[in-house]
C-alpha cells in the first residue's frame, strides 16, 4: 500500500475541509507509553457521518488507516507512520448516555470514566474495569477485563463501520469473547456500544470504585507504560510472574525497561524507541520460553505489525496437531479432551491445529506437526495403532508408545503384568461366548467388563449367577471375550503419574456408588465428588497407592502419563483395577484436577507433556 504523502494530506484537506486535521504529531503525545517518531496525519471526524466519508475516501485511494483510541496499549513505530491515524474523540464518540435500563456509549469514552458515569447514574457490576486504561471501542475490541470481568459480558450491541464506510451492527451475543480476545473482525471500526447493566447502590458502587482505583494505583508501577506487555498464560500463570522468575526485574534495552515493581510493565525512562521496546520484549519471551516452555502472547498493539513477527522470532512456538474425535464409543469424550488440551496449549502460546480424525491414518498436517498431542479414548485410538503409525514416520508425540499403549489399553495383559508384579487386583478370569462359566473359587457380586474400551463403557456390576446369565448377551455385544473380576467393596481412588512422578490421589465419591459414565460426564443422579487429598482413606494406604501406581508405570514402559484406578476395600488394601494410558482431558477429567492440586494449571500440564515429547529422541 502507498504510504502518506503531501498529494494525498492536501486532497484529504481539499475534500473534507472542515475535518479537524493534525499533522506531524508524535506517538509520544497520542500513547501512554511514548514510544516512536511521529505520525504524519491524525484525523478527528465529529461524527459517523464524517467518519463513514473519511473511511470511503482512503478505501478509494487504497490509503490504510488505524483507529486510535485513548493509546493506552500501543507501541508506536520509529519510521514515520505511513497510515492515516483517526481518532474518535469529538462529540458522541466521547458521551454516554442513559437508557430506562441500558447504556449507549461512545466508542471514544475512557473506560474508567464509563464505570464512574454508570455508578452515578444506578448501574454497575463492572467495578473492576475502573482502573482499566483505554476506551471502549479499544476494550470490546480485545475484550479488556480484570479479576474475572470482562467488558463482553455487557455488550448487547455493536455499531461501527467496515474500512469501506459501510454501517455495521453486531449483536453482542454473536460474538465469541475470550480471554483478551473477540470474534470481532479487525476490519470493523467500532463507533459505540449499547451496555446492559445491572442497577445498584450508587453510593456503594462508587465507594467500591474508589478502592479499586487505590488499589490498581498500589499494585501498577509508575511511569510511562502501555500496561502489561503479554497476556497472562492462566490465572496461576501471570506473565510477570514468569518473566519476573526469568530474572528480568529492571532489565533494560536503551531506554526500556523492564518495571521493579511488576514485570510484566516495561517502562519508558526517558526517549526508548520501538526498537528498544521490541528488543526487550524479545529477551522476555525467550527467557520465559526456555525457562518454562511457555511462549507469551504480545498484549500490546503494534503500528507496525512486523513488531510480532520479530519478537517472536526468537523463539517460535511449536506447531502442535490434537488428535481427537476418533470413532470409539467414546468419541463425544475425546472431542471434549481436544478441546481443552487445545485450549490449554494456544494459552501456553502453541500454534495448534485440532484435527477430528475419523480414521486411523495420517494426514498431511500431522506430519507436518512438531509433536501431536493424542486425545483419543478408545480403539485405535488409544490401543497402539495409531501410536505405531506416529512412530513410523517418525512424528514425536505425547504419551506412551505403541507397545506400551496395546498392553495398558488391554485389561487382560494389564492384569497379568500386575500379577508378575505381585500387585494388589481383584480375583480376575476371562470368559468367551463358547466358554462363559466361572471359577468355583469366584463367589458374587462380580464386575464383567469388555477389556477393551473405557469410561466405563461395557461395565457391568452383576450380584447373582441368574443375572449373570442375563448379562451376558449384551456384554458380549462389546468384545468376543470378557473380563470378569470380584467386586470390590470400597472407596474408589485413581492416581495419575505424570512425567515418571506421582501425582495426589483422587478419592471419588459418585451418588450412586458406581463412577460410571453419568457419573464421570452427565450428572443426571448428582454431583460425583472428587476429593484431593482423599478425607476416607488413610496416609499410609495412599502412600501405597502411589507406590503400587508408579510400580505399574515403569513395568509397563509408560512415559509421559498414565493414570491408575484402585478400590479400597474395608481392610485399607488398595486393589488395582486397571490403568489408563490416555486418560481424560475435559474439566472433569481427573488427570487435570490432580496436576492442579500439586501442580498447577492445565496450561502447565499440557505444555509439561508437550515439552517431554519435543525433547524426546
């Protein structure tokens, strides 16, 4: 695209005559950070009207253009700036005003004014905003929020202009809000928003302002800054966290620098240039990246967009392909899985590319992956086959290999390795459709399982021979051979082993005294409880627990993850039921709650067995 030069400065004057016009203004006076050279125009429409020609008349002539708020995240850039810059700040671009019960606010209105306008006026609930830099249109575009919430959470309606200065209106419900991030198009030029809000105490709400400002005032450092620099990786993740454990508190680059106070602010000193400030941003990232795995997400808007591109040249995020879907029973299951794995990881700044695969074979975005981070549960999935396929074209991967996979995936060779290893298991024998009896020596109740599928699916408790006999026509719907094992009576306990280390163990408490499938997903007979650290189990029984579980991990030839299911019966013993070598990766999935009670986040686990797979031979 052309640059700005005097032909188009005195056409745009000659057209619109009245537009308040500005030239030669530097980014020190128009962002809170200051850094930059000078922007050759910055126009300041008095309208939408006004607006919707100025944005036809650079579209015609190919001119780009960038919207600027209040400034309060911007990186300015050292060449001149070659856009026309618009800045929304006169007339109703900077009101608000009020509605029986909501609130049309102009996208040019800082947003703490907005949480102080709507207080006095009865409405409220979005307090935490009131410390929050920038204006509105700039806050709903990324989705500013602060101690869990957002501006998004309020929007009823959207109206802008596109860059060819055509109306728009997005309603507030069709929009995708995540963390610092919207569906929103960048193409769209927010002009004003229509806030609901809930109606409150004005004197309290204000009071309740006031000592969010003190606070935002105690905990942000002084100086010129554009606010935090990267997003937070989770809540138990904050980027200044990291790069604080980095060792980059007062860091410099020229004349940015990384905040004493929180290192997630670099500041302006004197004069730092965007050079100085990409380069520090940089140091940052790369120190963060090779510290913890983790690759920050810029949360500062560049001028110039090959800003990004060169902070993170440093250390480019891997491209990670999640395997989920798959064509078991428990598909539904392993899509939830993908999808916060997948969640996890662009968190944790992966490239990542979720993939439901219908069928055991490769396509070409998986072998061009880094690693894959398989999420499948059940049948080729999870019993080796598509392991042995990742190996043979020599893709890295997560989890455990092909081998490994067949023997824990397959109830009937786990069982035997847990008798070689003189590992605690229920009475087991395993029946055909030919040969269905039982052992003598096997009284009831007895549990039959298909020995190869999971979540409980194929499970059957049976408490009497007649109706095992019923039983067993539906069960062998499953499998042609079946597992059956003593009934346990007991308290339920799973423990993960993570990266060769055990993690707490889980206690399951489920309503109806069985963890099956309602009870793991659905909830139709309650909530299941999962109580980490167990209340009814002892300390030595657990300590046993997790020796028995870590046994079975390394007779196995695990790596990465595994997680280990027992019943503890009423004399303390922990009986091994069965291990998992994918197990479950949704927000109820035990693997992630046990990580999180020693741990950390979910971010945290994934890129944990992300990283052990990258680094594997």
């Amino acid at each position: 695209m052309p640059g700005m030069n005097l032909t188009f400065i005195e056409e745009l004057e000659n057209t619109f005559p009245e537009l308040p016009l500005k030239h030669n203004v530097g980014w020190e006076e128009m962002t809170w950070l200051g850094a930059g050279g000078e922007i050759a125009a910055v126009a300041e429409p008095t309208d939408d009207i006004s607006l919707a020609e100025l944005l036809k008349f650079c579209y015609r002539r190919n001119m780009p253009v960038m919207v600027l708020g209040g400034g309060s995240n911007i990186v300015g850039t050292d060449k001149t700036f070659g856009s026309l810059v618009i800045k929304l700040c006169q007339n109703d671009f900077v009101r608000v005003k009020v509605g029986n019960s909501h609130l049309t606010v102009g996208a040019g209105v800082r947003l703490s004014d907005l949480v102080v306008n709507a207080a006095r006026r009865g409405f409220g609930g979005i307090v935490p905003l009131a410390a929050v830099p920038g204006t509105v249109g700039g806050a709903v575009i990324m989705n500013a929020g602060a101690h869990g919430v957002t501006v998004g959470e309020y929007v009823a309606d959207i109206c802008g202009y596109d860059l060819k200065g055509d109306a728009v209106a997005i309603a507030g419900r069709e929009v995708a809000w995540g963390y610092r991030s919207t569906s929103i198009p960048r193409d769209i030029i927010i002009t004003g928003i229509i806030l609901q809000l809930p109606v409150v105490d004005k004197e309290l709400e204000l009071e309740k302002i006031s000592e969010e400002k003190r606070l935002r005032r105690d905990s942000d450092p002084s100086g010129r800054s554009a606010g935090c620099v990267f997003k937070n990786i989770s809540p138990t993740d904050p980027a200044g966290k990291l790069i604080d454990e980095a060792g980059l508190k007062e860091y410099s680059c020229g004349s940015a620098q990384v905040s004493a106070k929180h290192a997630n602010f670099i500041i302006n000193r004197k004069h730092a240039s965007e050079e100085n400030v990409v380069e520090l941003m940089f140091k940052m990232r790369k120190a963060v990246a090779e510290r913890t795995g983790f690759f920050l997400r810029p949360e500062v808007v560049f001028a110039d967009p090959e800003d990004l591109a060169r902070i993170e040249a440093g250390s480019p995020a891997p491209k990670i392909a999640v395997l989920e879907g798959g064509d078991s029973s428990e598909r539904e299951v392993s899509l939830r899985s993908g999808a916060a794995v997948s969640n996890a990881l662009r968190n944790a700044g992966y490239i990542v590319e979720e993939i439901d695969i219908k069928a055991c074979e490769l396509s070409g975005t998986v072998l061009s992956a880094d690693a894959v981070f398989p999420a499948l549960h059940g049948g080729w999935g999870e019993n080796g086959d598509i392991q042995r396929l990742l190996e043979a074209a020599g893709i890295k991967f997560v989890g455990c290999g092909s081998e490994t996979s067949r023997l824990v995936f397959d109830k009937i060779p786990s069982k035997k390795l847990m008798d070689a290893e003189n590992i605690p298991t229920p009475q087991w024998c395993v029946v055909t459709e030919s040969e269905p009896g039982l052992p003598e020596s096997m009284d009831f109740p007895v549990v039959v399982k298909a020995p190869r599928q999971g979540s409980t699916v194929g499970i059957f408790i049976v408490n009497t021979p007649e109706d095992y006999k019923k039983i067993l026509p539906e069960a062998f719907k499953y499998d042609s051979e079946l597992l059956v094992e003593r009934f346990i009576k007991g308290s339920e306990l799973t423990v993960a082993v993570i990266n060769d280390e055990v993690m707490p163990g889980i206690e399951i408490v489920t309503p109806t005294g069985f963890y099956d499938y309602d009870a793991k997903y659905i909830h139709n007979n309650g909530e299941t409880q999962y109580l980490c650290p167990p209340v009814s189990l002892s300390v030595e029984t657990q300590d046993y627990a997790a020796e028995l579980a870590l046994k079975f991990y390394q007779a196995a030839g695990c790596r990465d993850l595994l997680r280990v299911d027992f019943m503890v019966a009423e004399d303390g013993v922990p009986y091994m039921i069965e291990g998992n070598n994918i197990p479950g990766f949704t927000e109820n999935s035990l693997v992630p709650k046990a990580f999180r009670k020693s741990k950390g986040s979910m971010e945290k686990l994934c890129t944990n067995l992300v990283q052990a797979a990258l680094k594997r031979y």
